[in-house]
C-alpha cells in the first residue's frame, strides 16, 4: 500500500479505539466509512462502495451529514455498534489535518434519539447476575426510563 494521507492515518488513529464499532467519520459534507467498515456500511445501507482517491487498497463509502438519523437508524436496527466521529475545529482556521474526535457511540440498546427510536416500541436492554446461590435479572428502557428487577434464589 503507498504511503497513507493524514486524514487516512487519522481515520486509522480513531478506529484503534473504536474497533467494536463501525466508524463515521465526518469530510466535510459526508460521513465516510473506509477499509473493512466501508464494505460492511455499503453492503448494509445498500449505498455505493468506491475508493478513497481511486486507490483500490482503502474502500470508501459514504453518507450526507444530512441524513445521517436515517442511515444511522439502519445501522442501529442491524445491530450495530456506531461511533460518531466530528470535525472539532474550523477546517479554514486550522493548518495541516482537521482535529477530529469521536463525540458519541450508539448501541441498539443505548439509543435515546427519537429520531431512531419507534415511537410505540420500547427499547429495553437486559443484564444477568448470579452470586452463589442468587440471581438478579434487570430491564431498563433508557428511551423512557423504564425499570424492573428480579431477584431471587436458584434451586
């Protein structure tokens, strides 16, 4: 592979801490997706898979920062993991590569934007405790704040 751009180092930077996610990280107008995330965001969204800069070597794919909640939406009801990765400087203030950061990480079961939520269904998420011979099993919606709990012993 030729030697990376800056961005393309950046991107990688980013994913090393994010690698449970599929990663959306902001070009301008364009949340763009590379490499192995590119080919999973593509085939999933149904959305074109090219490549960065016509190099074959690091897949591309991409959506408008304007419709974003919608492709999110997809991605969130397939399951996935997603973090968002922001430009957090003016990009005609700064010299060399934009700084960006990741701003936020979006689960399935994490997810309180009514605008990937549906409106007449609750979103729960669920965790399992044991401890000798005691359980504990939880539900919480984070959409509406939602709570139960079950606790008892195992025979």
């Amino acid at each position: 592979m030729a030697k990376l751009t800056p961005m393309i180092q950046q991107y990688i930077d980013i994913k090393q801490q994010y690698k449970d996610c599929l990663l959306l990280f902001r070009v301008g107008d364009f949340y763009e997706m590379f490499f192995e995330d590119a080919v999973i965001g593509a085939k999933v969204l149904e959305i074109a898979l090219t490549a960065r800069d016509g190099d074959k070597n690091i897949p591309l794919a991409g959506v408008p920062y304007h419709a974003l909640d919608s492709y999110l939406g997809k991605l969130i009801k397939k399951g996935f993991k997603v973090a968002i990765c922001e430009q957090v400087e003016d990009p005609k203030e700064c010299k060399g590569i934009v700084k960006r950061e990741v701003v936020r990480v979006i689960t399935p079961g994490t997810v309180t934007d009514e605008n990937l939520l549906e409106s007449k269904d609750n979103n729960f998420i669920c965790s399992i405790s044991t401890y000798s011979n005691k359980y504990g099993l939880s539900f919480l919606d984070n959409s509406t704040g939602e709570f139960f709990l079950l606790r008892g012993k195992l025979t």
